[in-house]
C-alpha cells in the first residue's frame, strides 16, 4: 500500500546552523505533499506545503523541495532556533480527490544554543 | 483557534471503562480523521469519515468504534480500556475540491489517561 517514508527520526543542530529533513512516498499519484511541526504536547500544526507542479517553495526561513521523478521531497530549515526545535511530519496525498493524506513516522528536531 | 474543536481537553478513567471523545469539523470541511498518538510516538491513523460515512480504516481496534453525525461532528468511542490506550487523540477534519488536497487542520487533541 502507500507509504511515506521520512529520515532521520531526530536530528540535533547547533543554532544557526541549517536542518534537512528528507520524504520519499510511493505513489505516483500524490500531487499534495505538506510539513506539519508539533511542539510538546500540542497539535501538529501546518508549516508548508508544495504541489507536484512546483519544484521549490520558500517561506522566509523554511523551503520545500520535490522531485517527482525520484519520489522524494525534502524540508530545509536554515538560520535554526531553539524555537524550531519540535517534531516534524510529512505527508503526502493519496485516494484520488478526497484529500487524504499519508504521514512519516516523524523527525524529532533539537536545536542547540 | 484552528477551527477544529475538540472535547474533552483531559480525561482520566479506569481500565475497563468506556469513554467517548468528541469532535468538531471546521466550516465547511466534510471529512474527519482520528488519530492516536502515544508518549513519543507517531500519528497512528485510526478512522475516517466523509460526510457521514466511514471511508477509510486503520489501525483501529475491534473495542474502539467511531461515528460521523449529520451536522459532521464525530465521535470516537473507546471501550474495555486498558493501560495501553492512555495517549493523546487527535482529530483533524479535512477539505479537498477536485484535484486540490488542502490538507488537514488538526484539533488541539484528548489527553486520555487510563489508571
């Protein structure tokens, strides 16, 4: 069946520095891949989102990349925050028109001062 | 506020007991999905709704049911509990028209707490 697959499962960084967090999924049919960020004990709120018919989207210090050929789709984070520190989510659509989504296991972001 | 209401915030029981979360769409938005989250874990997809009806099913188990009523809030009802179901319970609703996703907007969760 349909899988998102999403590595690391944590990452540490010193503030400052830069953060990636790569997806891949299986099915070719995707067209709708967000990145949802959940801090402590709250709900996992939408950060971005990219449509396969756009390669790259930025939004001041976060940016989505994908590549629809490898199946594969990455988050950037630069300049990190301790307030970035979080776990992050991706998705990626399935099921046709519904609007269903399927999510990755989850990367657990720490930034360091 | 997302627009996702979700009660109760807390809840504490004791196993075997029966308990019932419930959920509020936001405006407009036909489907609604539960998930499972416990200490952390990853979002564990239980079950769907889509205007009413059950669309899709995860890893649900057989003492849990859920249901979506005519105005579209839904209820997920968790029964025979054990230690193991202590977790927080998410619903997020969701919208789609034609071939654009607008993805999912999360409620505030169910901390659940079984003793």
């Amino acid at each position: 069946g349909e899988n998102v697959e999403q590595h690391p499962s944590t990452l540490s960084v010193q503030e400052g520095d830069s953060a990636v967090i790569k997806c891949t999924y299986s099915d070719s049919a995707s067209n709708y891949f967000p990145w949802y960020k959940q801090e402590l004990g709250k709900r996992p709120q939408l950060i971005i989102d990219i449509r396969s018919n756009v390669g790259e989207k930025k939004d001041q210090r976060i940016a989505v990349t994908l590549n629809k050929t490898a199946k594969h789709f990455s988050l950037h984070i630069t300049e990190t925050q301790p307030e970035d520190s979080a776990v992050y989510f991706c998705a990626a659509s399935y099921g046709g028109s519904q609007g269903n989504l399927i999510f990755g296991k989850g990367t657990k972001l720490s930034v360091k001062p | 506020d997302s627009g996702v209401t979700q009660t109760p915030k807390h809840l504490i029981t004791a196993t075997g007991q029966r308990v019932t979360l419930r959920c509020s769409p936001r405006s407009g938005d036909l489907s609604v999905y539960w998930y499972q989250q416990s200490l952390d874990q990853g979002l564990q997809f239980l079950i769907q709704y889509y205007n009413g009806e059950e669309r899709a099913k995860g890893n649900i188990l057989e003492r849990f049911s859920a249901q979506q009523f005519p105005d579209l809030h839904s209820e997920l009802n968790l029964s025979s509990l054990e230690l193991g179901d202590s977790a927080l319970y998410f619903c997020a609703s969701g919208r789609s028209q034609g071939a654009n996703n607008y993805g999912y907007t999360f409620g505030s969760g169910t901390r659940l707490t079984v003793v």
